[in-house]
C-alpha cells in the first residue's frame, strides 16, 4: 500500500562497469556506476587497491534505464582511454630518455596523483640533468605528496640551491618541513618565499599554519598570545589575496579553535583549508594543460595557441604561478619552432624546384641554423628557469 502524502520515488537500476590495466607489476583498477541517491555516475580509479581519483557526472531526474546505461559506458570508456593513453606515454617517455618530455609528462602525473609514475620519470630526469631545478622541485612535491617527507626536504633543499630566488621552491620546501614537525625551518622558508612575492598567499597562509605549530610547543602564555595575534594576521593577509580561503566551512571553526588555543584542532582544520585550494589548483592544472603536456607528439601550432590563451588567462589570476610561466615560455617556443618549420618546409620546395636558386640556398642554410638554436634555447628554458 502507498502512502498518499509520501512522494513517490522511483526504483533506478544500477550498472557497473570494471576494467583492470597491468603496467610494471602495478594494477590499475576503474570503476563505473550511477548513484541513485546522488543522481550522478561516478567513476573511481585504483592503483594497486588505493583510491586515487574520482570522477562525478549528474545526470537528469528522469532518465531511462538505456540512457543510464549509456551514460555509464561512456564515462567509463573515456577515464579507461584516459588512463591507457597516460601509462602508453608513461612507457614512451621512459624509452626515449628526452628530459623536456618526461618532464612534461611527470608534471601531468603528479596532478593525476600517479606518483610512482611520477617519481620514476624525475629520477630518469635528473639523471640526465643533474641541475634540472624544475625536476627537483617536482619531485620534492611528489615525494611530499605520497608521504616520503625526509626524500621531499632533500629534494626540496636542492631546488632551492639551485634557484634560492623562486618564491614556489621556498614555499615547497617550507610545506616539508612542517609535514616533518620542523616549524622554525618551515617559518624561514615561508618568511623567504614572501621576500620574493608579497602577494604569495599560499606562503602567508602556511606561514600561519607553522606559527600554529610552533606556538603549540610553547609553555610561556605571553609567547602565546602573540604567537595567536600573529597567526591571525597572517591568516588575514592570506585571506587579502586569495578571498576563498575565508569562505571554506573550516576556516571559520579553525579561528575559533586557535582562540581557545586547541591548537591541534586549529591546525588540522585549517590545513584542510589549504589542502582544498591545492586541490582546486590540480583540477585547474589538469583541465588546462594535462591532455597536452601528456602528449606532446600531438600538439600543433592551432592547439598551442589555445593553451596560450588559457595560460595567460590563468595569470592574470595567478601572475606569480612559476608552473604556469613555465609552461606558458614552452608553449610559446614550441609554437614558434612549429610556424619556423614551415618557413622552412617552403624554402626546401622552392630548391627542390628551383635548384639554382643561391640565395633562397643561403636563407634555407641560415634557417637551418637558427632553427637548432631554438631548440638549444628551448632545452636551455628548463636550465635556466
């Protein structure tokens, strides 16, 4: 019997969807299905039995149980091609040992959390290139990322060895050495990464979470209302340039647990913060650039140009995002290497038809040569940063 004042939910049948990839003894695992509760088909991505990623896609109230089903195989055909395509240019990049390419690609890596993959990439990188400070700021991030903290303090260390002026090393290495307990090193490294860019909102708002944590050691209450004045102004500032921090659920309740001095409260809440701002930087890395920088044997000048268009519009949000300048000078190098190619696909034409031809002979000779220093420069982008 029904119950006239209840609404009338209708039953949806779920599908599932599984398929298993092997890739040096790893097992890569996804799986496809519609939530009913949720309304949407989710697909999740294992690697060797750990969650890794997840993708949500609503779908409309009503919806036949044929539509469903297709929904479902779609998503999970396009995360499986994703994925196959990831770990075939994961081989590819290993084989072929160019260090621009693996690095490239262990970038993408990194931000699709696969960090074995990643981490064997930058070893084979910086084994080609012992002073790539780039690969050792990566690597200090992924080593970060999958819990090796002292790998990632050593990685860490080296890129800013190599370039002390990058306000992202600094900030990098002062995330390592507060996930190893050590505030005052961390505090220094945030305090030095500021020096660079005033602007840098991630550095204050963990300059915060490493004052959080030294003031949480401390035993004179004088040390520790400053200690507390002083968090909440750098907490503030970081809430000056980047306004979202404030509006996070936790932000709020990690204010109010470092007024009662819950200090242990107070800072798991409020590196959740941060964590959900990193997040929201791997998605937007990912929506912008990662199907490029995977597959780079694809690009052309047309979707070069694209990616041009979306970095720049990035930095305006981000002027100071070493990553995204980076890979905005590769871009443009590369597109203009593509355009130089063709000037010289014509020049070659023309000799081929006119062999007699001294000066377009002269000009084909000359282009030949500015064409391998581009790509010298190219190589040397990634040296000298």
């Amino acid at each position: 019997m029904l119950c006239a004042d209840k609404p009338l939910i209708e039953i949806m049948e779920t599908f599932r969807l599984n398929s298993k990839l092997r890739e040096k003894d790893r097992e890569y695992l996804i799986q496809t299905s519609n939530d009913a509760s949720l309304g949407s088909v989710s697909t999740i991505v294992y690697v060797d039995g750990m969650r890794i990623d997840t993708h949500n896609c609503p779908h409309p109230e009503k919806v036949t149980p044929k539509q469903l089903l297709g929904m479902v195989k779609k998503a999970h055909g396009e995360r499986k091609k994703e994925l196959e395509g990831l770990l075939q240019a994961y081989q590819r990049a290993g084989a072929e040992s160019d260090s621009d390419k693996m690095f490239l690609l262990s970038s993408v890596l990194f931000h699709k959390r696969l960090y074995y993959e990643a981490l064997d990439l930058l070893k084979g990188v910086i084994s080609l290139r012992t002073e790539y400070h780039q690969a050792y700021d990566l690597l200090g991030q992924t080593y970060l990322a999958s819990g090796q903290v002292g790998l990632a303090v050593e990685s860490g260390l080296r890129a800013v060895e190599l370039c002390p002026n990058y306000a992202d090393y600094r900030n990098h290495l002062g995330e390592a050495y507060l996930s190893s307990g050590s505030a005052g090193k961390a505090i220094a490294e945030f305090e030095a990464a500021i020096g660079v860019n005033m602007y840098y909102s991630e550095a204050y708002f963990n300059l915060g979470l490493a004052h959080i944590l030294e003031v949480s050691n401390a035993t004179e209450r004088l040390h520790i209302q400053q200690g507390i004045i002083r968090i909440q102004e750098y907490l503030s500032k970081a809430g000056l340039v980047y306004p979202e921090y404030l509006s996070h659920r936790n932000y709020q309740e990690g204010l109010k647990a470092l007024e009662i001095q819950d200090f242990g409260r107070a800072l798991s809440l409020l590196r959740s913060v941060a964590e959900a701002r990193k997040e929201l930087r791997r998605q937007e890395f990912i929506s912008m650039n990662g199907r490029l920088l995977a597959h780079p044997d694809t690009w052309t000048v047309e979707n070069l140009g694209k990616q041009i268009k979306s970095l720049r519009t990035q930095l305006e949000k981000h002027p100071n995002y070493l990553d995204m300048q980076t890979e905005l000078v590769y871009c443009y190098m590369e597109q203009a290497g593509m355009i130089w190619d063709q000037g010289l696909e014509i020049c070659q034409i023309i000799m081929e038809t006119h062999p007699n031809q001294e000066r377009i002979s002269g000009i084909l000779e000359g282009a030949l040569d500015v064409r391998a220093s581009m790509l010298e420069t190219i190589k040397g982008i990634s040296k000298e940063g």
